[in-house]
C-alpha cells in the first residue's frame, strides 16, 4: 500500500522536487470539519485546504485570519466579524460572510453531529447582512474570544446548502471538496493518500501562495514500514516511536523534532455499563497504575505524567488532582473478585503501552482483555451512538480553549457542564477517566524540508510556509 502510494508520487526525494510527503498513522476520517474529531485532519482543514475566521499566533492569542477583524457591543453580547474580500474558493467563486453563517448554523444544529456543538450553546442568532459582515449573538457575555470559531474552518454554503443536516457525512463535497484556504484537493485515494497542490491565489496578506507545489498525507499503520519509509528516503515527514529518537538523529539526512503538544493519552471508561459504572472500580484502575513507569519505559521520557485532562501551563488548567500509585488501595477497592474487561486501543503489533496497563492492572485484581482495532472501528465503538465498548485507551487532541473537555465527558456517559473548570472538577471527582501522560509531538524530517515549526497549535500550523532546500 505505501510502494503504490509513494510511486504515485515519486518516490525518492530527489524526484519528487517540491512535493513534500508527509506520513498518517490512518486515513483522514472525513475531509468536512463538521464531523472530524481525528487531530490530522483537522490540521489539513484548518491549516491546508480551508480557513478558519480567527486563528492563534505563536503566543496563543486570537488574531484575524479570513475574519480581517472585530468588535464587541458594549454587553459583550455581540460580535461582528468583517470578512476579507480577497479570498476565493477554490471554483474562483468569493467567499462570503453568507458561508460563516452557514457553516455556524450547521455546527449549531444537533442534527449535524458537530463534536463541539455544545460550545455553540450560548449562540442564540447568526447572521450576514452582507457578504462581508458576519454577526453573531450570545445569551449571556462569554469570557473570552470564542475557541470554537479558531477551530472550525468554514465551507463553501452551496456545495452543502441544498443536503439535510442529517445527511451531511454522505454529501458529495466530502469525497471532492472545493476548500480556500493556501492548498486544494487534487485527489483522495481511501486508506492510501490525499494530495493537495498549492493554490496560486492564495492572498498575500494570509502568506501568499505556498512555496511547496505538493503536500501528500500518505497513510502508513505500520510504525516499523514508517520509519523505514522515512529513513530509505520515501517519506519527509514521519511521527516516530520515542524508541526509535536516536537511530533517526545518527542519520545525518534527517532530523528529529520534539514539541510541546496538547495531547494527553488515558484509559476512557464507559460508565454506562458494568463494570465502570462503579467509580471505586474507576478510582482502582487510576491508582493502580504506574504513570511514571509508562513516561519511562514506554516513551523514553518524551511526555510526563498526567493525573487530569489539561497539561499543565495552559491557560485555564487547574492544578491536577494527586493520583498516587497505591496498589494496595486499589487491590482493596476491587475487593477480591477478579473483575473482566475489554481495552481497545487502534493498531496493530505488540500493544506495549496496553500490555504494560494490562499487567499493573491484573496486579491489583482486573483481568484485562487487549483488543486491538483499526481507526474508523475504533471510533465506531467509542463515539458511535451504541458506545459499544467498556474502556479505551485512546490519546486526546486538545486546544486550546480546552472545547475537548465536554465531548470526552459525553464519551463517558457522564452529563457535561460548559464551564471548563466545572469541568476539570467532575474529571477530578468521578473518575470518568484514568489520565496516564501528557504526551510530546516527536518527528522525524528530512533535512531538505526548511522553516518547519509545530508546537501545541499543531504539525501544520506552519506548512503554508515549508519549502524545499535549493
């Protein structure tokens, strides 16, 4: 699957000039960000393809992007965006405020299944009165500016405008979309690449057009064929196992890059079922874990022990609640009983992290079951509607105005509040998850690829500005 893919392309760097192929552990899941809760493809839609009204910058503030600005009413209660004119799709048609709104209504309507409509709540009108004004009103001031409109990338009202809500995930925009943004789709094959081409139109204010002519995401599962796909040449950019660091710094073609990340693994239980809808079972598992072990032994200090959902030094974070490893405490919180579970996890292989989680947990009394799935079943059992699963070790794309917290809560099966720190309360008291460590960004990237910079706001965030070494 990857020869076919990269022989696609060109296979060898020399070759392929300025197309740049960058790795994925799994297919993109959906182009549409209406729907997308796999972190890469929201880095292609926000970062590639589409334009978000506001983004952060290096400092983590908001700052205009397809919005060229704002202004609150006096209450806070309103706010009024003023789009750019100068940013077409990619059919050369403009793209307007009449899009946001549409895009905004989409996300708001529980029909559509946006994964962040519950920050969308306190939205009671959207409107544009013309093509460049967007207005947005709010039951109640919010303390900040919005998070969700740096996270959702607006799509192109009338590809989409004539499907029912209910039937978005199968519209044709989604197999062939038309984005805006500095590359546009040139072609998707399922469970083997997309390819993105620069787009020539992109305005100079926002970057101008990409100095690279390709960007191809191609899918690679297995870590052993990824790296030495990235080391024989075959791939530019490649996620690499901690293991895996220093054999790929001694290759003096390639460097090894570490960053900070808003990312943060755990084992999610349902406590909609037996046997996690008992918490002392819950608060068994977490104490019987050694998560120093696991930042140790499985990520070679790449990452660091979490006890709660947000990594400390993020704006909003609470101090994270003491979880001491205690197996003794957990042993008596089982009560003697072996208790049976399954743990699904994505992948394939030796399962290190989850057999090492499988042995602290049999110490103190659970008999574990590792089941290993590929992506799209993996959230089928998690996120579809049957929550088929009893726990999940899964890692957790954050952001930064923490809009994860409640779609992970709901995952659960617990009841979501809105307010973040209400939030990181319940995580700290019912135990809905077993936090285990907050995890750091490790690539491997050829040396000819320059100006790449990823830090918490993601891999992407820079690839409109990547270029090839002359």
């Amino acid at each position: 699957m990857l020869g076919a893919a990269l022989v696609a392309c060109g296979a060898r760097a020399e070759r392929r000039g300025a197309t740049v192929l960058y790795a994925s552990g799994a297919d993109l899941q959906t182009i549409n960000p209406l729907f997308t809760i796999h972190p890469l493809a929201k880095q292609v839609q926000k970062f590639l393809l589409l334009t978000t009204l506001a983004r952060y910058d290096s400092a983590l503030r908001p700052v205009p992007y397809l919005a060229s600005g704002w202004d609150w009413s006096l209450d806070r209660r309103t706010l009024t965006l003023r789009l750019r004119r100068d940013v077409p799709w990619h059919d050369g048609t403009p793209t307007t405020a009449h899009d946001a709104a549409w895009t905004l209504e989409a996300a708001r309507d529980p029909a559509t299944g946006y994964p962040r409509q519950s920050e969308l709540a306190a939205v009671t009108d959207v409107r544009a009165p013309d093509d460049t004004t967007l207005v947005v009103r709010f039951a109640r001031p919010p303390a900040a500016f919005p998070d969700v409109l740096t996270d959702l990338a607006i799509v192109p009202a009338r590809y989409l405008d004539t499907v029912p809500r209910a039937a978005l995930r199968r519209a044709a925009w989604n197999e062939r979309p038309v984005g805006n943004g500095p590359f546009r789709f040139v072609a998707h094959e399922p469970n083997r690449r997309w390819v993105f081409e620069a787009n020539p139109a992109f305005p100079a204010a926002l970057g101008g057009p990409p100095a690279l002519a390709r960007f191809v995401v191609v899918v690679v599962d297995e870590p052993t064929t990824k790296l030495a796909a990235l080391t024989g040449g075959e791939l530019d950019v490649a996620g690499i196992n901690p293991a895996h660091a220093e054999f790929v710094r001694r290759d003096p073609r390639l460097a090894v890059l570490d960053y900070p990340l808003l990312f943060t693994y755990g084992i999610v239980f349902n406590t909609r079922r037996s046997p996690f809808d008992d918490r002392r079972l819950r608060v068994a598992a977490a104490l019987a874990i050694d998560r120093r072990e696991v930042v140790d032994g499985y990520l070679f200090g790449f990452g660091t022990p979490a006890t709660g959902p947000v990594p400390p030094g993020v704006p909003g974070a609470l101090p994270p609640p003491d979880v001491p490893l205690a197996p003794d405490s957990a042993r008596r919180l089982v009560g003697g009983a072996p208790v049976r579970f399954e743990l699904l996890t994505v992948g394939s292989g030796e399962a290190a992290l989850e057999q090492l989680l499988q042995a602290r947990l049999a110490a103190v009394g659970f008999r574990v079951a590792i089941r290993q799935l590929e992506l799209s079943a993996f959230l089928d059992r998690v996120y579809g509607p049957r929550h088929d699963f009893d726990a999940a070790v899964m890692g957790i794309p954050g952001d930064i105005g923490l809009g994860y917290l409640a779609p992970l809560l709901a995952v659960t099966g617990m009841p979501a509040a809105t307010d973040p720190v209400a939030l990181q309360r319940t995580f700290d008291d019912s135990v809905p998850v077993a936090f285990l460590y907050h995890g750091r960004g490790l690539q491997g990237i050829t040396r000819r690829l320059r100006n790449v910079a990823m830090d918490v706001r993601g891999e992407l965030v820079t690839a409109a500005q990547w270029r090839i070494a002359e």
